[in-house]
C-alpha cells in the first residue's frame, strides 16, 4: 500500500477524506477568524443615535495668522461648520486663509458663505446654509 500511496500522491489522485479534513479545518478556522474581525469591529461602532444626542457644535474662530487655517480646515473635516471672524488679520493674509478654507470646502463637499465684512461661514456636507443676510453699511 505504501508504494500505491506514494503513486497516487504523484499523479495527483489523493485519498479525498485527507482532502475533505483538511477543506473542513481551513473552514473552521476562516470562520473563527472572521468571528473575531466581527467582534473587534463591533468595540468600534458608533450607534448613530448617540451622535445625533450631542448636537451641532458650532464652532467661532479669529485667526490671527494664516497658519490657524488649518486649525479651521480640521474642524471641518471633523464635520462641524465653523464661523470665522477675520478682522483680526491683515487683508492679504485673510484672503489666503479664505482660499484655503475654500480649497478644504470644495474638497469635503461643504459651502462657504460671507456674512459680513470679515466675517465668513464654513459648512460640511450635512450642513446647509439657507438665505442670505444683506449689509446694513451698503444702504
């Protein structure tokens, strides 16, 4: 029987109950496997609800140099719209900071609206704007 054994595992005709078992073992362990993949990503989620019971957080920011843009930028990315007083920065370093946050805007899908002279609204996706508010100084 040896020397049959050994032809047969040559030419490639195994015993199929060695092959069934060891089918049977590798599906055993994938299923564990995945039942711990499932099991840590279970530790991870969030139910929706829960985010929904903390609110909007607005958040208000005067930037006083260009680098405090990125501070903005990150906010939004963390999906919360922020208000930006900009009368705190000199004109040239207002209008990068408004081209950066334009830049991250368009990037995440969100708005930017002007509100008054300096004063700018950044949203997320999930937030929208409505309306629009006319100056006082120009009437």
């Amino acid at each position: 029987m040896g020397v049959m054994n050994k032809l047969m595992g040559f030419l490639g005709l195994e015993n199929e109950e060695y092959v069934e078992e060891t089918i049977e073992e590798e599906q055993e362990e994938h299923d564990s496997s995945n039942k711990r993949q499932l099991a840590s990503r279970a530790n991870n989620v969030v139910p929706f609800q829960a985010r929904e019971k903390e609110g909007i957080r607005l958040i208000l920011c005067e930037p006083r140099h260009y680098s405090d843009a990125q501070d903005i930028a990150d906010n939004l990315r963390h999906r919360r719209p922020v208000v930006v007083n900009l009368h705190r920065v000199e004109k040239d370093q207002a209008k990068r900071i408004i081209d950066f946050l334009s830049g991250t805007v368009y990037a995440l899908n969100g708005d930017i609206q002007k509100v008054g002279d300096t004063i700018f609204v950044c949203t997320p996706d999930h937030v929208d704007i409505q309306g629009t508010i006319s100056s006082v100084m120009e009437e």
